[in-house]
C-alpha cells in the first residue's frame, strides 16, 4: 500500500486563562485541505462565528469537488474558489450577528492551507498565521492582520517591543464584521520534506519563531504528537489564549491525475 502525499495531525486547546474555547479546526489530507479560525466576541458567540466559518468552508468547498466527478471542461481559478467560498462564510456569520442580538459583533480569523496539485494555496484573514518549515528552516508565509503588525511595518515598534504589547489581540480584519471581508490570498510552491503549520495566536502570542522552530526540529521524528507538543510549550508560557496548531507534512507528489484535474474543473470555474 503506497503512502500518502499529504498527512495532517492538530490539537486545540483552550489554555490557562480561559473557560472555553473559540477556536475551530478543520482537516481532510485527503482533500489537502486544512482550516483554523479563532473567534471573538460575546458569551460564546466567538464559537458560533469559528464553527460556522470552519464548517461552511469545508461543506462547501469538498461539495465542490465531488461535483466534479465526470465532467470535464477548462481551466480553473483556485485563488478564486477560495474567495468566492470565503465571502459567502463571511456574509452568513455577518447575517447572523445581525439577525441574532446575543451574537452582535462577533467575527472571527481565519487561516486557510488548500494543496492542490502540487501547489498550496493559502488564505487568510486577521491574525492567525501559517509557517513553512524546509531545510530546518521556518518561514512565515502569511502577514498578520493586525494594529501591531502596521506599526511594525512603519518602524513605530520592533518585533520584541510587539510581543510585550498589550494591544497584541487588535486585529484590523476579521471575518463576520462586515458584508463583505478582504481576503488575502497567495500560492506557493510545496515540496515533499516540507511542514507546514498553521496556528491561532494562543501559540505565537507565547512562543516566539525561534522556540517554534526550535520545537519543530525536535518533534520532526513524531511529527503527530507535534501539534499536542506545541500546544504544551504554550500552556507552559502562560497560556493566556486558546491554542490550536494543525500540522501538514507533504510526503511525496500530489500532483492531480489529468483526466480527474479536467473533470474537476468545470465546478471550480
């Protein structure tokens, strides 16, 4: 029996200094898809908006796929899918805010990793993150979107006066806050050997790029234990957030087989 290309583990935790976790997680290697949300707002209702945009994304992006068997057409635009899929999640957490008083403003992140024939796809919003690690090295490839990452960015603060801040929860997007969300979405190459993590700012709010990759190197030999290993580290630092970590190992080609990859592209057009 051949090896899978693509494995995925997560953990999800709600930390110290929390009574619940509004966090949601997402993952099918199968479909080489993984999704994190971490919500905000009231009472609960920063679990309603992660649920919601977790289960909405994937219902609707694997119904998608399995449409597909048997048909056959042109090209395809993922970065669009992925989009398309996003807006709609968005505007039903925003109609429910606004249809339901006790769910007033709530919203949530969101990162999103599709590997799709041989190529990620990577979506995000606010200030969840994914990391890749190649050749023992760990690389952010999303952006936070946050007031602390603008003032970064201008030269107002350096990355250590950041992690001291205590305005580092401020994010300047978050999806379910307005009808529409401004999504950003990027491809990257991915080769077999590669990590990749994707994670809720309960981890990189307590652990730093150093002590994650730090962990990766020592955890690479058990790589399923290593979402559970990180969320740990971070429990141990103070745990003051929900922690969730999805980790995505790439094994090999995933490349689609041509006649499937035609089939599926009349319903991602």
């Amino acid at each position: 029996m051949s090896r899978p290309a693509i494995v995925m583990a997560y953990a999800s935790d709600p930390g110290l200094q929390r009574s619940h976790n509004e966090d949601a997680v997402y993952v099918d290697a199968g479909y080489g898809l993984a999704i994190l949300a971490d919500g905000m707002g009231g009472y609960k209702a920063g679990e309603v908006a992660s649920s919601m945009t977790t289960h909405l994304l994937a219902s609707n992006l694997l119904a998608r796929l399995d449409r597909a068997a048997g048909q056959n057409l042109s090209s395809c635009d993922p970065v669009r899918i992925l989009d398309e899929e996003i807006q709609a999640a968005n505007l039903a957490v925003f109609n429910t805010a606004h249809r339901q008083p006790q769910y007033e403003g709530m919203g949530t992140t969101l990162v999103l990793a599709w590997l799709l024939d041989n190529q990620l796809h990577v979506a995000h919003v606010g200030d969840s993150r994914l990391y890749r690690w190649r050749n023992q090295k760990l690389q952010q490839l999303t952006r936070d979107h946050s007031i602390l990452q603008e003032q970064i960015d201008r030269g107002m603060m350096t990355v250590a006066e950041a992690r001291r801040s205590e305005h580092r929860n401020l994010v300047t997007r978050a999806l379910g806050i307005e009808a529409r969300v401004d999504v950003e979405i990027h491809t990257h190459d991915i080769r077999s050997g590669d990590m990749l993590l994707l994670c809720s700012d309960g981890l990189s709010d307590m652990l730093d790029d150093r002590q994650i990759g730090r962990l990766i190197q020592h955890g690479e030999g058990d790589w399923s234990a290593l979402p559970a290993a990180l969320v740990a580290a971070a429990n141990a630092a103070g745990g003051r957030d929900n922690i969730s970590v999805v980790v995505v190992r790439v094994d090999g080609d995933f490349a689609l087989r041509r006649g499937w990859w035609q089939a599926l592209q009349v319903f991602l057009k």
